[in-house]
C-alpha cells in the first residue's frame, strides 16, 4: 500500500503571487502541443504563423470551453441557482468534454481564417493532444483530486485528506493512458497518409475508449455519484458519443 506524497500545489511562491502546479502542467501542456505541431507543420504543409494561429485559438478554446463544460455538465444545477459560479475559475473545475468542443469550435474558426478545411485542421491537431491532457492528469494528482476509488491492490494509494483507504491512484492511469499510450497510438497513426478525419477518429476512439474503462476505477463526483444503472459516470456518458463517432470516422467509405 502506498501513502499520497502530500505534495504542495503551489510550486513557486514570490510575494503576493502564487504559482501553482497546475497553472504549470497547463503551460507544459500548450508547449508540448506547440513543439509537436511545429514538428508536424512542413509534412503537413503549415506555415509558422498558421501553426502559432491555430495553438492560440486552441488555448482559449481548451480553456473556456473547459470551464463552460465543467458547469454545464457537473455543476448545472447549482449554475442555474448561482450563475456568477462560471466567473469563479479559482475554485477549480475544468472538463475534457468541454475543452474538446472549445478547440472543434477554435478549428472551425481558424479554418475559416487560414481558409482550409476543417478535417485538415483537426487531423493535424489530434496527435499534438495527448501529451497535454497527460499533463493535465499530472496537475490533478500533484492537487490531490479526483481520486480513486477503493481498492485492495498492492499499489493503491491511501490520500490522507481523503480518508484512511487505499484508493485506485487514477490520476495516474489516465496520466498513462490518455498522456503516453494514447500519444504514442494517434501520433503513430499519423505517420501514414490517411483518409480524411481518420486521424480524428483514431483520437476520439482511443480517449472515449481509455476514459469509458478508468472511469471504473475512478471515484464518481460525489454530488453526482453514479447517473444510470449504478455504475454509470458522467464521464462515461460523455465518452460513449466519442467512442460512436470516432469508429464512424475510422470505418466509413474513404472520400
């Protein structure tokens, strides 16, 4: 059994100001998707300056879309009683689900501007994802949230301001899964021609698929809880569209 390290969130304090671990996993997480991109620009035929477009939008797409996401689909009810929540990114609350549809509307705005299609845009974006949403898991767990749910295996993790019992550290499953298996998956996918939105499908396939299975390990909002039949997360209703589209995308008659 293993013990949560108790890491401080606040990686650097200087006077009045605070930077925290997660602000950081963000800043890593918009830079690896830069590097990445710039690495794919030339075979996929984008100039800098478009590369640069394209991660300045998909950033506030990632970040507005999160926290509008976060609201809409865990916090709507107590949205609806105080709206002025949405305001309060201080308190925490970001949604993959919301960040992914942010960066489809960012692609969709960028497409117009750069006047490329929107399947080349989101098939050059799938593969620079990963490594990001790695980093992301990474903050929660120097954060200590959304941890796992019990378990008896030899490495689950006990969070002491959780309570006294060894959890599932999920935290770190979705760090490997989504973060490194899921890089290494679209990333290798990419490297061959591919018909349109079939690089797309392969991302939307490997995360719907890795986050519908972590999610059993993964303790539900405690405000939610279990959503349908009494195992159902909301994380896992929003994965099932994704998992659906995706293996439309990576089945349909080539155009």
């Amino acid at each position: 059994m293993l013990t949560y390290p108790n890491i401080d969130p606040i990686a650097l304090q200087l006077g009045p100001i605070s930077i925290h671990w997660y602000g950081i996993m963000y800043m890593l997480a918009f830079a690896s998707a830069w590097w990445l991109a710039m690495r794919r620009a030339p075979i996929a035929g984008f100039s800098k300056e478009q590369v640069s477009d394209i991660i300045f939008y998909g950033a506030i797409g990632v970040v507005l879309g999160g926290r509008i996401g976060y609201i809409l689909f865990y916090q709507f009810g107590a949205f609806i009683r105080e709206p002025s929540m949405i305001l309060r990114v201080w308190e925490g609350g970001m949604s993959f689900h919301g960040g992914l549809i942010g960066v489809i509307l960012a692609v969709i705005f960028c497409a117009r501007r750069q006047q490329r299609s929107f399947a080349s845009i989101m098939d050059f974006v799938a593969p620079i994802v990963p490594l990001g949403l790695g980093a992301g898991r990474l903050g929660n767990f120097i954060g200590g949230e959304l941890w796992g749910r019990p378990t008896e295996l030899p490495w689950g993790m006990v969070f002491p301001h959780v309570d006294q019992l060894a959890r599932h550290p999920s935290q770190l499953y979705q760090f490997a899964l989504e973060g490194i298996f899921l890089f290494i998956l679209v990333w290798l996918y990419s490297a061959k021609p591919r018909a349109s939105l079939r690089i797309s499908g392969m991302f939307l396939l490997g995360y719907g698929g890795q986050r519908l299975v972590v999610e059993f390990a993964r303790q539900p909002d405690a405000h939610l809880n279990f959503i349908a039949f009494g195992w159902l997360t909301q994380g896992q209703l929003l994965s099932i569209p994704m998992i659906a589209l995706g293996l439309y995308l990576l089945l349909r008659k080539a155009r």
